[in-house]
C-alpha cells in the first residue's frame, strides 16, 4: 500500500483565474482516493456517461478537465481532449489523465477493446436486423425476387437492397464465399 498524497500538493493551479483558490478547495473536497487503483473518485455530480461535473467560474467543466488543469497549470484548448489512461471515467488522478485528439483516444479505445459495436443488431438506427437480412439474402439467391421488390416488402430503398445483397451492407464472410463470387447482380 503506497503513500496517499496530499491533495492540496497535487492541485495548485488557478490557470489566469479559470478556477479560483475557493473552487480548488471546493474540488478536493469531492475526490476520494481509492488506494487500490490510485484512482481519486470523482464523487460530485456525474453525467450520464458517468463523467464527473465540476461547477466553476459560472460554467460546467469535466471534472477530469479541470483535475489535469488544476495539477498542470496547463489549459487545455478546446480540440483537444482530457483523456483517461486508466479508462475509469469518474477518476480525476492526473497521472493517469492525457491530453490527446478526439482521434486519439477512440485509437486507445479500439485498442483496449472498450468500443461498443453500433453495426448490425446493435445499431440503434437500424431498419432491419439479422434474421431479415438473411431473409432478403435467401429470397434474392432464388432467382424470383428484384431489388425492387425486395425493397417494397421491407419497406427500405433499392439502394439499400443492392448493398445488403452485394455484402456491402450487413457485411458477411460466409455468404460472400458462397454466393457473391458466382452471381451477376444486375438483375433490378
């Protein structure tokens, strides 16, 4: 078990005045360190992705934001982003806070594998879902069903036939291999 730091050591900094030595005491008050981890627990307001919320200076600020500027001394510009090295959204620890791009951090994201998938049934914007997209699949293969008609019956755009047919949509290994290398697809 290490050595728990002093907080007021850890966030000294006003930034020009962005915080005010109040709102750093105010900030403090809200971390507890949880020893195990090293993450100091944001435990303020947290928004629905479970970010800490810290009032100051008559605006919401990102907890882990202000906990980097706070430790820094450092504004961080609106590009570029606080982003967790420890991938707890509630943690205000700066050591494991870094500034990056928006690019960045979906990068270490896919990395980590902490993405969720928003393609096929899991995206919420979907028209169909699998079971109607292998249905599509087997009514076109036959031979006796058109894109057009396709699109009718599943109340969606020819387009949107032609690429689900063609695994440009809905992309799948075994029907590519199985029916896409000896097919023409210009019926309509």
């Amino acid at each position: 078990m290490g050595l728990t730091p002093k907080l007021t050591y850890v966030f000294i900094y006003t930034c020009n005045g962005k915080y005010s030595k109040k709102d750093i005491k105010r900030f403090i008050k809200y971390i507890k360190i949880d020893t195990s981890t090293g993450d100091y627990i944001w435990n303020g307001n947290r928004d629905k992705d479970n970010y800490g919320k810290f009032y100051a200076n008559g605006k919401h600020h990102r907890a882990h934001r202000a906990a980097y500027e706070i430790a820094t001394g450092e504004i961080i510009s609106k590009e570029l982003l606080s982003c967790h090295e420890c991938d707890h959204t509630f943690c205000v620890n700066p050591k494991h806070l870094t500034i990056g791009t928006q690019k960045k951090n979906i990068n270490d994201m896919i990395f980590r594998g902490r993405r969720k998938s928003t393609t096929g049934d899991n995206c919420p914007v979907a028209k169909l879902n699998s079971i109607e997209i292998k249905e599509i699949r087997m009514k076109w293969n036959t031979g006796d069903y058109s894109q057009k008609r396709l699109a009718i019956e599943y109340n969606i755009s020819r387009a949107a036939i032609s690429d689900i047919v063609c695994n440009k949509k809905w992309y799948d290994k075994i029907y590519i291999k199985k029916h896409i290398s000896n097919k023409s697809f210009n019926r309509k």
